[in-house]
C-alpha cells in the first residue's frame, strides 16, 4: 500500500503489467522495501509540530485521500485553544504528517515552509 492508501499490484489486473488498485488484492502480499529507508521518510527526526494561536484555522485531511483543498475532514481551531501542538506519528512526505487530535483521530496536516508551523 502506498501512502494514498493504494496497493500496488503486479501481474494481476494485466499480465505482465503494474497497476494500482483500491482494494487488497487477492493471493499472494509481499511487502517491498527499497535498501536506502531514508528514502520512505522514516528516518525523520521531526516529532513535534506546533500550530500558532495567530492562525484561525488549519484544514486537516483523512488518511485515504490526497493532503490537498477540496479533501479536508475538517479544521483546526489553533487561535480558539491559544495554539495546539501535536505529536507526529508519522510523515506522509516532507510537508505532510499524521497526527492524532482529540475530535478526528488520526489525519493528515499540511506544515508546509509557506505555513506558520513551528516543527521540532
């Protein structure tokens, strides 16, 4: 499974091909890692992010659809609890973490370098 929730298959929807599909496929599951993990963002230091009461509200994305505007769950409420911080549980990319909130559960936010996201 990929990090927008797809699983990738080989020799099963085409022969001889790669696809992507929406459900677990059938049969065999291998699980496929590259030699260099650093490249998955596993190895990220980055633990912590902090969202400043200056800003009104933060979108916050489900795990099963792409981190973009269109696809939020819901906001975030930073200036109405004077700033929140979270834990990372893990990062979907570089701007991109997993984090757990008291009312969503589990979601993606965006803490991109254009953002007022304090990541430590």
């Amino acid at each position: 499974m990929d990090y927008n929730y797809k699983f990738f298959e080989q020799n099963g929807a085409k022969s001889l091909a790669v696809s992507y599909r929406d459900t677990i496929p059938s049969g065999y599951i291998a699980i496929l890692r590259p030699n260099d993990q650093s490249k998955l963002g596993l190895t990220n230091s980055r633990t912590h992010i902090f969202l400043p009461a200056s800003v009104d509200t933060w979108r916050i994305y489900p795990l099963n659809k792409q981190p973009v505007v269109g696809n939020e769950c819901g906001k975030l409420l930073p200036s109405k609890f004077v700033g929140l911080d979270y834990d990372v549980i893990r990062w979907v990319s570089d701007t991109v973490a997993v984090i757990k909130t008291r009312d969503w559960g589990e979601v993606q936010i965006y803490v991109g370098p254009d953002t007022d996201a304090v990541i430590s």
